[in-house]
C-alpha cells in the first residue's frame, strides 16, 4: 500500500526577522513543525505560546508542537491554548505519559510522543494504541543542521513492527538531519512524517527543497516490502 509521505519543514531554521513570509514561503508542504526549547530538556531556548499563535495567524497548514521541556505536563494547555493541532511530548520527560496523552485528546488536538535516539521504542508497547503519531528523533535535540543518526533507520524497523503487532498505524515522524539520501533511507524504513529545517529553510527555492524530499522519500516507501 502506499505510504503518502508528509513533509514538516521545522521553523527553528527559518529567518525569525521575517517568520511570517517564511511560514507562508513553505505552504506546499503539509504541516508546519514548531521546535518548543527550554534550555533545560535540551540546551537551547527557541519560542513559546505567542509565537505559536504569530505561527498559526500565518499558515491554514496543522501545526506540529514539539515540546522538549521538561515540563510538559504544565506546558501542554498553553500551546492547545494557542492552537497546536498537533503536540510531541518526550517520553523521557513525564512520569504521566497515558494522562498527556488524554488531555490533547480532549482539546481535540492529535497526541504523538517523542522518543530521544537513546530512548528504545519497546517502551511505547503500553501506549501505542492511543497515539496518532510517534516521534523517533535522528539527531540530539536542541540544535538544528546536525547528522542524521544512521542506527535510527533499525529503530524505525523496529517501531513498524510493534505497530503491525498492536495493529496500529500511527503516523512515524522522524527529527534531525533530513534530506534527500536520509529521506529515503527513513521512508524505505517506516517513516512518513518528514521534519526538515535546514535542508528547506536553508534552499533558495523551498518548494522545490520540500518537493524533492516527498519524491525521494516517496519513491522509497513505494519499495519497501
Ligand atoms: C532539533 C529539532 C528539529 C530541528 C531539525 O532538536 O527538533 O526539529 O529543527 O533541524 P534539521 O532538519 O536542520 O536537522
Ligand atoms: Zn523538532
């Protein structure tokens, strides 16, 4: 069957002077990924609520929140509050996982969890039923530009098979050094949400970046067994 690739160009590489040409700048992709920073889970600080809302005001396309906080369970409603369609909470970062999952559901908004590349996706095994999308990071949060973590490809095979055990087909969303070659590698292996920051944000031409991503990780997921 085939597995309809969706591109999340992150807005953590875009030029912040000008954040809402550049949100409307990626409107052919298919959701827009927005990196919440503590400086505490990861050292780095990003954008809070009111940027999420400035975000919204300038896309009809679904937002994607990735909290890397380390408090989510006290984050959460503020960024529902401010209209994220989608909220990534890290496993690594609550003791309470079933009860954050709940509260999105009830806002109405689509619960996915995010796992740090040391994180193994057997513990999501009691939980993944009731996820809409699973985060597999391929880099380190914090930073974007990094590489891309190859041993992340197995981890994604592995996810595939838990899902197909639980018969469960959550979206697979992958984070961190994505571009073309990786693209395909991650799509050959599960993945159908693809984050990109610098390899979008960083091209000339972003329709262009965000159409040969969804080519090269499409034609990938056409061949996967
Ligand atoms: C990293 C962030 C990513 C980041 C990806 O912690 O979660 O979303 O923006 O950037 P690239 O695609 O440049 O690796
Ligand atoms: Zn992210």
């Amino acid at each position: 069957m085939l597995n309809e690739i969706k591109i999340a160009p992150s807005v953590l590489s875009a030029d912040f002077t000008r954040l809402g040409q550049e949100v409307a700048d990626v409107s052919t992709a298919d959701m827009i990924h927005y990196d919440v920073m503590d400086g505490h889970f990861v050292p780095n600080i990003s954008f809070g609520f009111d940027v999420l809302r400035a975000v919204k005001a300038s896309t009809d396309l679904p937002v994607d929140v990735h909290l890397m906080v380390t408090n989510p369970d006290e984050m959460v409603e503020k960024f529902l509050d401010a209209g994220a369609d989608y909220v990534s909470f890290h496993y690594e970062a609550t003791a309470h996982a079933n009860r954050l999952v709940q509260l999105i559901h009830d806002r109405g908004a689509k619960a996915s969890i995010a796992i740090n590349p040391a994180t193994p996706v057997c513990l999501l095994d009691p939980i993944i039923d009731d996820l809409d999308m699973v985060l597999v990071m391929t880099v380190n949060p914090g930073f974007g530009g990094q590489c891309f973590i190859e041993s992340s490809v197995r981890k994604l095979r592995r996810l595939r098979r838990l899902c197909e055990e639980h018969g469960v087909r959550p979206l697979v969303e992958v984070d961190g050094g994505i571009v073309a070659r990786t693209a395909a590698e991650v799509a050959g292996a599960g993945a159908n949400v693809l984050v990109a920051g610098s390899s979008v944000f960083g091209a000339p031409d972003r329709a262009a970046a965000i159409d040969a991503l969804r080519r090269s990780a499409q034609a990938a997921s056409g061949k996967r067994a």
